[in-house]
C-alpha cells in the first residue's frame, strides 16, 4: 500500500518509473498506489481509512514531504504563506 504526494504518485513520470512501481518489479511484491497530487498527512489518512484500507496488504509505504506536509498539518502557520493555496 502506497500514500502519498505528487512524489509517491510519479507525477510527471511514465508509470513504470515510479517509486512503488520499481519497488513492486525489484520485489515481486505489489505495490496499490494511493498517493495524488497535494495530498498531505491527513490526505493520506482518509485515503487509508475510506479507500486503501479494502484491499488486502500487509504494509503501508507513506510519504512525508517536510516542505509542505507539516504547513499542511499547522492550519495557523499555512495561513501566514503568501501562496497558501487552500484559503
């Protein structure tokens, strides 16, 4: 099970190279990507909790970016950033 940002999802990135994708040939063990663009902790949270959490797994990869995923996770301190884009 993979959560997490732009990163974890390969934003930008042909499928194969994506992290949980080379993970999954490296390893012969499948990796179901649940990460997305702009997703933060609590995201990622809810994706587990309403989505991930259906489909069986033993494990769970998630991602924290510390340039934004702890803004996200501070309501007051996002709100100070001149590019908050969640206003």
């Amino acid at each position: 099970m993979v959560l997490g940002d732009s990163f974890l999802e390969g934003w930008g990135l042909p499928v194969a190279d994506r992290l949980s994708n080379l993970l999954e040939e490296a390893t012969g063990v499948p990796h179901l990507n649940f990460a997305a663009a702009h997703f933060g902790p609590y995201q990622q949270l809810l994706v587990y909790e309403e989505l991930a959490s259906q489909f069986d797994h033993n494990a769970v990869l998630a991602s924290v970016l510390p340039t934004n995923d702890f803004i996200d996770l501070d309501l007051e301190a996002a709100r100070e950033l001149e590019d908050y884009e969640y206003r």
